[in-house]
C-alpha cells in the first residue's frame, strides 16, 4: 500500500483529459517517502500475518449498512469498538446529502476509512461533501483508499481537491494489501499488482471483510474480466457469507465461474427501484433464484443493514419484501411494465473537468 501525493493523481487526471484515447493513470510506484523504501507500514497484508480470526476472538457485533442510494453505491462498516468505514458515497447528483444525513442520524462522528472502489460518479459522488463535512464539523476521517486509476469528471477533481485542502491521507492499494479493522480483518484482492492498465472496472477495489468466522465480499463495479482474474487467483478463497453483488447487479458482473467461487448464502444489490439501466439483470436474478441465494436489493428494501456476532448474522431492511430472488424479479418485471407507461427519463452525465 503506498501513500500517494493528491498532485500524482491530479498529474494523472490531466494526462487523461488531455490524451485522445483517454488513457493515462496514476503511476502506483510514487510515493512521498513515507519510509526509507516508500512504502507505509500497514497492520496486516494478504499472506503476511499467520493469524486468523475465529468466533472466540471478536467480540460485540459488526455492521454493515448498505445504504440506499439510488442508482449508486454507499456502504457504511461499523466494528463493535465503533470504528468505521465507507466503501463509496452515492451519485453525484445527490452531493453526499443522504449519506451524511444517514451517518449522523447513527452518531457518526468519525470516518476512520474511505474507500474508493473506483472514479465513476455514481460512486465517489458524495466523497468531497463527506470528506468537507466530517473535517469540519465532526472528528475528521483517517484515511482515503483509492485503486489510482483516475477520472476528468468534475466529481473526481472535487474529492482530490478535498483530501488535499483536508490533508487527507490517501493510499493507492493493489492485492497485496490489507489492514486492521477493530477485530476484523479486511483483505484486498483486487486491483492486481504491477502494471493493470487504466479501465475503472478491472481496478475496481475488492475487499475481503472477516469477523471470526463470518467473511463478506464486495466488489464495486468490478466485471467478467477482474472476477475470471480473482477466481483464478483466488479460487475457493472466495467464498463469503455474503456477498455485495457487482455493478449493481449487472449482467457484466456475478459471473458463473464467479459466483461458483463466491458461493454466497445471502446477497445484497444497490441499484434503483426504476434502474435506467435495467438494474439488477435478469439473467443475475435467474441465476440467484437458481443457487437459492437469500436475496435483497435496496430499490425494494431500501437500507439493509446486516449484524453479526461473528458466527451468526441477520438482516434488517427499511421495507418489507420477499428475499426471494425469483419473487423480485418478478417485481422488477412488474415495475417495467409500469414504467413503459411513463415518459423516459433523460439521465445526465457527470460533467468533465474543463
């Protein structure tokens, strides 16, 4: 994991605004000597620590907050001791108000980590309010954590420049990293390490989260390629209790071979009630329904918080439905049906840095 100067990334923004192709990237190996070698000192790393977590070493109970936010991507950690950590912060449209109202309404008062999967704006969208309001007004946020694969939207210049006018501390991770989580271990396995060009998606930060015996994955907006690469990589290493379905459940994402790794007993979709994209897929609900996967999904639940001792977990939703996945895709049909009755919605674009 090494810690990145903003102006390497800003440096890297440019060169992709100004490229005709639209390639250009941060280069991983910077570093602003944080050590003697570059590299920051972290806890734990993927292979690194011969401990492992079990049911009699945590105690109280971890949650997961998978927040509604539309047609984007919030989730909230919170380990017993009251540490926290935010994997994406919605769309761009809503500027983090909804997330920040969530935080506080649950006594938020500290991000001690903020992950950025990766520079789309329906999932950095509210990464600068958030880093704005919590440097401010509340206990400040201990670290950013980004795949170093940058944007020219308007929405990625923004969160730079608060992690630098803040002070933020920002790290560029890659598969070989992992850190401490309170009694939680959270592992990353994906972007690969070296050279991995500069797609969003196939650098979408995936983290493995493990409290005692129970372990939850989530991979942003990670696609078919990055899954065939971690299932090969990692193979039955995969398996996770619970699973945060890919790119808000898209076809381009819970691959087969994927999801034969995973073998996820629950799942869980951020996506909109009326997705302009079709969101979750049917072929993802098909196949969920098919491997008996308990299902929920935020534009019929809307918040779905998970809780678990360790060993057991629970789910809590803010509205009752079905978990079944073959029941919601047939909400999901009934809901296009109906929709094909209203105007089309016209979607704007997250606007580029000029």
């Amino acid at each position: 994991m090494k810690r990145l100067p903003v102006i390497a990334l800003v440096a890297a923004m440019l060169l992709l605004a100004g490229c005709a192709d639209g390639g250009g990237t941060a280069d991983p190996d910077r570093t602003d000597g944080t050590d003697a070698d570059g590299n920051l000192t972290v806890p734990a790393e993927n292979g690194s620590s011969d401990e492992t977590s079990d049911s009699s070493g945590v105690d109280g109970e971890l949650e997961i907050h998978h927040i509604d936010v539309g047609q984007a991507d919030a989730t909230l950690l919170v380990e017993p001791s009251g540490e926290t950590m935010l994997v994406d912060s919605g769309d761009w449209r809503q500027d983090g108000a909804g997330v920040i109202e969530y935080l506080e309404a649950r006594g938020v008062d500290r991000i001690d980590h903020l992950v950025t999967t990766h520079a789309d704006a329906d999932h950095i969208g509210g990464h600068a309010a958030v880093i704005e309001h919590y440097e401010t007004e509340r206990d400040g946020v201990g670290a950013v954590y980004d795949s170093g694969v940058t944007s020219n939207s308007q929405t990625y210049q923004r969160y730079l420049d608060a992690v630098e006018t803040h002070d933020v501390e920002l790290f560029v991770v890659d598969e070989n990293d992992g850190f401490e989580f309170g009694d939680a271990t959270v592992d990353v396995l994906n972007p690969p390490a070296g050279e991995s060009g500069t797609d969003k998606q196939y650098n979408s930060v995936t983290l493995m989260v493990e409290f005692g015996e129970f372990s939850y994955l989530t991979t942003g907006d990670a696609e078919a390629d990055a899954e065939e690469r971690m299932a090969e990589e990692y193979g039955s290493a995969l398996e996770s209790d619970v699973y945060h379905s890919g790119h808000h459940g898209s076809s381009t994402s819970s691959t087969r071979p994927f999801m034969e790794r995973v073998d996820p007993a629950s799942a869980v979709i951020s996506s909109a009630y009326d997705s302009q994209y079709g969101h979750p897929s049917d072929a993802v609900l098909e196949d969920y329904a098919t491997r008996d996967i308990e299902t929920y999904w935020t534009g019929v639940h809307g918040d779905i918080v998970l809780t678990t001792d360790g060993e057991d977990y629970e789910f809590e939703t803010e509205r009752e439905f079905s978990t079944d996945a073959g029941a919601l895709l047939e909400e999901k049909r009934s809901g296009e049906s109906r929709a094909a009755l209203e105007p089309p919605i016209h979607v704007t674009p997250a606007p580029t840095a000029s």
